[in-house]
C-alpha cells in the first residue's frame, strides 16, 4: 500500500525545480516514500547539491528544500548501505536484489526495468501510480503490516473503533499486531466506545496486554459517546489509515477482507484533532 522507492541523491541535486518535483510526490498522504538509503540519504543530497552548484543561489534553494523534507517521507528499513557513497546506483542495484523497492529514480539510464532515469518520469509514470487504497485481509498480520509505516515510525498512535473490545480474540489478536511494530516509548491511545462501563473496559485491555511484551510503550484507554463514533481508524502523528470495516480480524468469513484507505493531510488532521483528551479511564506501561 505505501510505496519505497529508492531516489538517486544525485539526481534531486540537479536543480531545484528537480528536487521539488519528486519530493512533492512523496510522503504518508501520497502513500509514497522516499527510502533513507543510506541512512545519511539526506546528507549525500546535500553533497551532491554543494559539488555541483557551489557559490550559487541555487544552492542555497535546494539545501532548504532538503532541510523541508518531512521526516514522515523517508522510511527506513534498516537497510546496509555499503558502497552508496562510492556508487549509489550500483548499491542500490544490488539491494533492490536483497530487499526489493518499489522503484528507482536514477539519475542514469540503466536497462533494470525497475530503475527509471529522472528526466524520463511523469505524472503517468506506472511508478507514481496512486495505491491508496488497498483490500486487505482481515488477519492481524495483514492489518498490521498495511499500517507498517504509521506504526514503525510514530511517536504517538490512536486506534480508533467504536467496538473495540480488546478482549476478544478477534479484537486482541490484530491489537498485539499493531503493538508489536510500535517502538519503545511509543504513546497508543486506544479510542472505543462506551457501550460497556470503564472497569469492564479497562479489564478487557488489562487481560490482552498481560500477554504481551510491551517493550515501554504505553497505553491508554479512552471512552467515547458510543453513538457518535462510527469510523475505524489507525491514526498517527505521522499520518493515519481508515479501515471501512473495523479493527478486527474475520472470524465468520462474512467479510474476509476490508477496504483500507490512506488519509489525505486534512481529513487526517481532523481526526487526530476529534479523538484526544485528558481524560483516559486506564494506563498501562
């Protein structure tokens, strides 16, 4: 669902018309991501912008664009990056065979069908295809993983679904999923409604993360009117997906898969803004 497509630092320091082209491509609303390859990708852009535009004004455009790239479009997936500084297109070749992109924008022409040049790449590009939306197997892994990046990355995470009961399999199974890709210090917020009394909820989570490493994240539980809430979310401070049947695996093979869309910025941010709050009913570390 979320593309990582591999970009030649080189190719974005040609100019800066260049390098605003394809990082406004990218980011979690476009469901496309730059991947950090290496992880010092940043920093080879700026390399590249500085041999080739020293003492310019352009210069100066592309290192401000490079500081304004949202850390939400990068994604890392611990990839190696030997040999990136000494040949960039080489390595990157040769990891896509390891742990394949999506794609690579190149600043050269090679024959890989994989590797498109910068100046032969459009709107219409297959590459660039939207994949926003997405049916999903209603399995936690596959819940989870759809999320991947929301997840992996986040600082803070609200879980969103109005029939969320944390104690039921259906429920606790795709919970421990999107819990086991969080990283320490992670801050969940699990919004449900209040159709069962607090102790009863807060058990419920008490009960499903017993059984789990939490690894310091943190949790807390939050009761909303339940006839107002109706869509399922996976939110986070990065960005945030919708699920249109809910937070739960299919158990009865009544609906064996959902449909799962990524937010755009605005509706997204509306959101995150509608399910906060001081007032959580439980905490758990």
């Amino acid at each position: 669902m979320f593309k990582e497509i591999a970009v030649d630092p080189v190719a974005v320091a040609t100019s800066f018309r260049d390098l605003s082209y394809v990082v406004e491509k990218f980011g979690i609303p476009e469901g496309r991501l730059i991947a950090r390859f290496p992880k010092h990708w940043r920093r080879l852009a700026y390399l590249a912008a500085e041999a080739r535009h020293k003492g310019t004004v352009e210069l100066s455009r592309i290192q401000e664009r490079l500081r304004r790239i949202e850390d939400s479009a990068l994604i890392s997936r611990s990839r190696p990056g030997e040999g990136c500084d000494a040949d960039w297109l080489g390595a990157a070749i040769a990891e896509h065979g390891r742990l394949p992109f999506d794609g690579i924008i190149a600043s050269a022409q090679r024959p890989e069908p994989f590797v498109v040049k910068l100046d032969e790449l459009d709107g219409g590009h297959p590459l660039l295809a939207s994949a926003r939306q997405k049916h999903v197997a209603r399995r936690a892994a596959a819940m989870a993983d759809v999320c991947g990046p929301i997840l992996t990355h986040a600082r803070h995470i609200k879980l969103v679904d109005p029939h969320f009961e944390a104690n039921a399999p259906r429920f606790r199974n795709p919970f421990h999923a999107f819990l086991a890709k969080v990283p320490d210090d992670t801050l969940v917020d699990v919004f449900q409604g209040d159709r069962d009394d607090a102790p009863v909820a807060v058990g419920q989570i008490d009960r499903a993360l017993r059984a789990l490493d939490m690894r310091g994240c943190k949790v807390r539980l939050f009761l909303r009117p339940q006839a107002a809430m109706h869509n399922r979310f996976v939110l986070s401070n990065l960005g945030g997906v919708s699920f249109g049947t809910g937070l739960d695996e299919d158990f009865g093979g009544e609906r064996v898969d959902d449909l799962v869309a990524i937010l755009e910025k605005g509706p997204w941010q509306t959101e995150w803004n509608r399910y906060t709050g001081d007032d959580p009913v439980g905490e758990w570390r």
